[in-house]
C-alpha cells in the first residue's frame, strides 16, 4: 500500500495529483501530515502543496470536463465527507487517464458518486438560500447565523451578494467559524475572536437595531396570520424545510 500525507487541503489535493502523474507514484490512501501510516504500508510520500503545480492540474480539467463538471469537483470538495478526497483524487486521475470525458460514465462507481455528492451539496446551497435571516444589529449591520451539514456557504454568498447589495451583512457558519462579510463592495471571509455569544444564532438585545423586535414580532404575526390551522402539517413541513433550521427562523422561533 503507497501511502501519500498531504496538508487537506485543495491545492494540496492537486498538488498530489501533479505529484502522483510526475513520478508515476499513485497512492492508495490520502492522509493527513502528520496521521499515522496504516499496517503494512509499503511506501510513503509527503507531498508539497506547490500553487504552481495545483494551477496547472486544475487548468488542464476545464478542456476534458468542462466548467460544470469542474464546479461539482468543488462541491464534492466542500462536502467535506469521508474518503471525498480519495474520491475526487480517482476522479481527476481517470479523466486525465481517458482520451474522451468521463463526466456522464455513470456506470463508472466514481463518476456517479461525484455525482450524487455534488447534488447533496447542493441541496445544502439552497437551503442555505431559501432560510437564511437576518437580524439588524444597532450599527445597522444585518447578521445571519447558519449552521450547513457541509460546507456549502462560500458557494451560496455571490447569491446574498446580489440580493442584497444596498446592505452590509455578515453571514457566519457557527460549525465552521467563520462567515462573510458584504461591505457593499465586496465581500470577504471573516472570522471572529469571540464568538460563543453568537451560538445560540439569536442575537442579545442589547445589539439589536430599536425597531429590530418590532420587525421580527410583525413577521411572527404575518406567518401565524397566513396559517390555516386545519391544514398545518409538521411532517411536510419537516420534508421541506428541515428542523435544523428552525432555530434560526424569526417565524419559528416561540
């Protein structure tokens, strides 16, 4: 078994791609640098995350997979499943290994689990689309806590950023710690020194805008006005807005 270390992360991904093709050294099994080797490793390598080389790997996909294709590779990426490294590391090895695309081979095991991974994540995208809240703070900056099962923010923020480009907003993944910050301009990754106060996703009222709690009690009014109670029906709305968001709806919330 060839065993390659690398730093987890997607240069260094392909910076092993890179590595494996030059010396004709393909691994077995990823790890991380500074994991312990498994029983009966024949060979190990430590790879160098080189930007040069992952540039060159990830420019070469595009004209064998095309740009769709190539987003999915980073979904996959950012699902942050199990074995989703080895996965994508097969992946890009077959397609360069094959004279024709290999994108729609779903007979190929590999193909359609990059598949099935991509469309999770991007399930998780537009939930994140769909209820996400925002709650306007004192300085009249609009915060929002989301909590993914993968890592499906960065794709999602071009949306707010478009949707909301007359305001400042900050929205932060309470999993991952960290978020993104629209300044009108652009936006930029985040991260705060302290933020256990904001784990609850509920901000304390003494950093919320005066007319905040005014806004949020007519939304609670508006939702539970619009509802037929005959028809409530918590299974559906389980279906198709999961629980674990509700703790993060103004209109869900007691």
């Amino acid at each position: 078994m060839t065993v390659f270390f690398y730093d987890r992360t997607f240069d260094g991904l392909l910076s092993a791609v890179f590595d494996a093709y030059a010396g004709r050294i393909f691994p077995d099994r990823l790890l991380k640098t500074g994991d312990g080797a498994p029983l009966f490793t024949d060979g190990c390598r430590t790879i160098v995350t080189d930007g040069a080389h992952a540039a060159r790997v990830w420019s070469a996909l595009p004209a064998r997979l095309g740009e769709n294709v190539c987003r999915m590779l980073v979904y996959v990426w950012l699902s942050e499943e199990d074995g989703s490294d080895e996965l994508l590391f097969r992946y890009i090895c077959k397609s360069f290994d094959h004279t024709h695309s290999i994108a729609w081979n779903f007979g190929d095991r590999d193909v359609l689990e990059v598949s099935k991974t991509a469309r999770r994540v991007l399930h998780e995208v537009q939930y994140i689309k769909q209820f996400v809240r925002f709650q306007k703070t004192a300085d009249g900056l609009f915060f929002a806590p989301v909590r993914p099962v993968c890592n499906a923010l960065p794709p999602a923020v071009g949306h707010f950023a478009d949707r909301f480009a007359d305001q400042q907003w900050v929205i932060y993944d309470l999993k991952r710690k960290y978020g993104y910050f629209y300044n009108l301009h652009e936006t930029c990754e985040i991260t705060f020194t302290d933020d256990d106060r904001l784990l609850s996703g509920i901000l304390h009222e003494s950093l919320m805008a005066e007319d905040e709690k005014l806004f949020q009690r007519l939304w609670k009014g508006y939702f539970d006005a619009i509802a037929i109670r005959q028809r409530i029906n918590p299974r559906l709305q389980r279906r198709n807005m999961p629980a674990r968001f509700w703790q993060y709806l103004t209109e869900k919330r007691l």
